[in-house]
C-alpha cells in the first residue's frame, strides 16, 4: 500500500527531554489512522512535526513521496496538510465567514474560495446561519465544526485533527464523529489525535499506540479493539 505520509524514525526534543523516540508510522491516500495513548504519549507533538511547527532531532517526514523535514508551516499547507489543533483555536473576535476565509489563506482562487465557502456552509448548516457571528461566542461544538471546516478550505490531500472530542459534551461528540465518518466516506485522507481511544478505533482503519513517545504497537483498527493490553490500558 503506498503512503501518502511516511514517517521514519522520528524524533523530537524539548530543551533536553525526548517528546518522540525514533517513530515510524504511515498514511496511505483515502484512510482514516488513529494515533491513541495517554496524556504526554507524544501524539500532539507528531501532528505538530508534521505541520513543521516544532523542529525535529531526528528521522524524516515524506508527504506524496517528498521530504518535508525542514519545510516551513506555509509550504506544508501549500503542499496539501492542514491541521485541525486542540482547542479549536478560532480568531474570536471575527466572525464565522472572515473565519473560513482565513482557511484559504495560501489560495488566489477567488471563484474556488467563494464555492468552498458555500460548500462549507452546506456541509455544517449551523455555520451557515451563523455566518456574521463572532466565532468566540459560539458553542464548543460550534466552534470545532468551524474549525474543520477552516482546515478544509485549503483543500487539504491530508487533513490532521487533534483531539475533536476534548470537552464537548457526548451528544456533541457523537455530532463530531458523524461529521469525521462523512469526510472519511467522502475520500477525504485523516490522521486522528484522539483522547476517547474506544470511539477512534471504531472510526478508524488502523492505529498506531504510543507510549511516552514511544510506538508501543500498531495495527488495523478493528484488532487493537481486541487487543486485550490495549483494552485495559485505554479502552476501559
């Protein structure tokens, strides 16, 4: 199966402290892959090496067969990735629209934005009758739906989600996946940071499991479901 991200060996260090030890993991066009692990396992900090928004000790980041380690965050968006961060991290005090549009930074294509705009709206019809509110006013789950919908105006080949769940409440969570599910359907290439181990792996083709930076095991979602040592460690 060819990958359209390959990472190998991949290392990265805070100050002196290792976040990742020599990784290897990998995304082939059209799968949704789970990254899952306790708090401090390093997940975050993979989808940031790939985003090149912390430096690399070590290894190498491939995306669509070129080498990226030391690309800048722009030249990564340009070249097809876009990330969904932990915490939404919306522009507050601009509205849902000036939001979105702010997605399709690296883009000139104004035709193509202005459809994507509306093709946004009609894939999360909350937005669209929000369009002229203030992103900081609203719902947490409001909030991650714009930012998906953000990250997707780059027309991302690969789109990175990091923690979608983190406090929102089950029946918004539950909202969320559906949505997560549809783009996987739609073709739509994921690589998923999950706290809710049990939900990721049901939405996934495979998984990787990382332990304080470390790759602890991997393999196709449905068998790590299975997995006795990762069902008492993060399945509950």
């Amino acid at each position: 199966m060819a990958m359209l991200l390959e990472i190998s060996d991949l290392s990265v260090s805070y100050g002196g402290i290792r976040a990742l030890e020599g990784i290897s993991i990998g995304v082939a066009a059209g799968e949704l892959v789970t990254l899952i692990g306790a708090n401090g396992a390093g997940k975050t900090t993979t989808l940031r090496a790939i985003s090149r928004l912390v430096g690399i000790s070590a290894g190498t980041i491939r995306f669509d067969g070129r080498d990226i380690s030391r690309a800048r965050p722009d030249e990564v968006v340009r070249l097809g990735i876009a990330q969904v961060p932990e915490g939404r991290r919306m522009l507050a005090r601009q509205s849902v629209l000036d939001n979105l549009l702010l997605g399709a930074y690296t883009r000139r294509d104004r035709a193509g934005i202005a459809a994507d705009v509306e093709q946004q709206f009609a894939r999360f019809p909350r937005l669209a009758e929000r369009r002229k509110q203030l992103a900081g006013t609203l719902s947490g789950g409001e909030q991650q739906m714009l930012a998906i919908a953000r990250a997707l105006m780059s027309r991302p080949r690969l789109l990175l989600l990091d923690e979608p769940s983190l406090g929102l409440a089950p029946l918004v969570v539950r909202q969320i996946f559906a949505i997560i599910r549809e783009l996987h359907d739609a073709g739509v290439t994921i690589l998923l940071v999950e706290q809710n181990a049990n939900l990721a792996l049901q939405s996934a083709d495979r998984g990787y499991v990382l332990e304080a930076g470390r790759l602890a095991t991997a393999g196709p979602a449905a068998a790590l479901l299975q997995d006795e040592r990762v069902r008492q460690a993060y399945l509950g």
